[in-house]
C-alpha cells in the first residue's frame, strides 16, 4: 500500500459517487466532466468516489473506465481524494484498474464482492483479505447486495477490518438495523471509516456515528449534502431537521419520476442535463429518460431550486 496524504483515516465527509458524463457508448463527455469535477468541488465535497454503481461501472468497456479514472485524476490535480471503484468478477482485472489508478494519482479503491458466484462468508473474507494483500492502494469495502447478491456480514467486517490495508466501508444496503450494528461493533476502531451510500439516511448515520456519505444527489446539489453532514457533525438539529427535508423532496421529485429500476439514474443525469452541467446519455443496456420524464425533472427541479 502505497500512503496518501489527502486520505485521513477516518476518512470522514461528502463523497459523491460521480456520475460518467456519457455522449454515446463508448465516449466520454470530456467538456460536461470538466464541468461536473469543477461543480463539486466548487461545493465543498470531501472527495470522489469514481466507477460506482451512480458512474454506471459495470457497463462501461474496461478502456473507458480508465479513461474517466486518468480524467479525472488530471482535473481535480490533488485537491481532493479520489476513489476508485475496482469491483469486478475477475480480482485480475480489479488489481490492473487498481495498478492503474495508483500510477495517476488516485487514494483509494472501493470493491463489491465479485458478483455472479454466490460466494459464502468464508470465501468473501478469504476474498477480499487476498485482494486487500496485493492491492497498491487502500481498500474500501463496498456492501451492495441489491446488485451483487452477497452481503458482507458484520462479523466480516470486523475480520476484514483488522488488515491494514482495509480502512472502511461504504454501505449501500439502506439497511439501518445493520448499519447500526456495525457502528456498535467497529466502536473500538475509531480508525475505520464508516460510509453510507442511500442519502435519505446519511444524516441520522452521522449524528450515530458514521463518518459520512457516498450520496448521489450531491452530483446535483453537492453544497446542500455538505452543509447537512456539517449540520449532522455540529448536531445542530433544527438545521438538520430543515435541510434532510430538502434531501427527501429531491429523493421524491427527482428519482420518483420513471418506473423502471434504473430511474434513480434516470432522474439524476436528466437533472444534470436540466443544469447545463452535462449530457444525460446512459450506457446501454440502460437508456435516459424520453422527453415527457424529461419535462417532469425540469419542473422539478424548478420547484428545487
């Protein structure tokens, strides 16, 4: 493992999981991500998760990915941390994405379990344990069962967390009783940070003890998810109270508007078209909102701002 000063450990704060500005399949929105890159870190965000399940990952080709990883690498030039998502059913490939976002510049990488085999407790220690040993950056864990099938149980968590390569975890379960439970057993390892992906829950997670989000809105609105974890942080309640209700209208207005399972998606790069940030186009085999949906989140987002 190779050490970063940007990375304390607990890593602690606003991470958005960033979208990849798409103008077709197979090429980037090069203008549109210098344009995100800027919105974001112009709003205060503690770093930047790329290549997650927001940045549409797991379908884009494996050149593309490192594309978006030496882009953005290049454009945010060290001002903050940058998080590489490196899951992938091949640990192969995961180290060589890994190998390469370490020569450019990133802090960080962020695996899933590998998906398709239905791998037990054991082996996804073993898993990741092998991973974490031959990886040149620090690993994040990354609980995503609604897309890989597998939940890291919080006893592996504790296991996984005593390598001192593994410095936390990004839970997107939306489970609460779990990540309550896994508060309860890292208490004694303050070190290891504690991330949630689903925004609607960031603040409560962070006034129990959790470090911070990974949350999609704040490609959007990133000053708002800031100033919320801030709020949460100070545990300045009536301000919380004030500013998790906007969180909640977006959540409603925003990722409500279609009807498949990747309208979250939908809602948010729509959102950043409305914006003039950048261009909404989905990697197949997704696909972006018609014009009726589109109209919808230009209302919304209206009634938003």
């Amino acid at each position: 493992m190779t050490s970063n000063p940007l990375l304390q450990q607990p890593f602690s704060g606003i991470v958005p999981p960033m979208v990849t500005p798409l103008l077709d399949d197979n090429t980037i929105d090069k203008v549109g991500l210098e344009r995100l890159i800027e919105h974001l870190i112009q709003g205060g965000v503690h770093g930047i998760f790329v290549l997650g399940t927001t940045g549409e990952a797991p379908s884009l080709p494996y050149s593309l990915r490192r594309e978006l990883v030496k882009l953005t690498c290049e454009q945010v030039d060290g001002r903050i941390p940058i998080m590489v998502g490196v899951t992938d059913s091949s640990p192969a490939e995961s180290l060589r994405l890994a190998e390469f976002s370490t020569e450019i510049g990133a802090s960080a990488a962020v695996a899933a379990p590998p998906y398709y085999f239905g791998l037990d407790q054991s082996e996804l220690v073993e898993y990741y344990l092998s991973l974490a040993e031959r990886l040149p950056l620090p690993l994040y864990l990354y609980n995503m069962p609604s897309h890989t099938k597998i939940a890291i149980s919080i006893g592996a968590v504790e296991t996984l967390s005593k390598h001192p390569n593994i410095i936390g975890l990004k839970d997107s379960s939306g489970n609460a009783v779990y990540f309550n439970g896994i508060l309860h057993a890292m208490k004694e390892d303050p070190s290891f940070s504690l991330l949630v992906g689903p925004e609607e829950m960031m603040a409560s997670s962070v006034l129990m003890g959790g470090h911070g989000g990974v949350n999609g809105g704040a490609n959007l609105f990133p000053m708002l998810y800031v100033e919320l974890y801030q709020a949460a942080v100070d545990r300045n309640h009536g301000k919380v109270m004030r500013l998790q209700r906007k969180v909640m209208e977006i959540s409603k207005r925003l990722y409500g508007v279609g009807k498949t399972g990747s309208s979250y998606l939908q809602g948010l790069k729509a959102g950043l078209r409305v914006l003039g940030i950048c261009n909404d186009h989905l990697s197949s085999p997704l696909r972006g909102f018609e014009d009726p949906e589109k109209t919808q989140i230009k209302e919304h987002l209206r009634h938003l701002q």
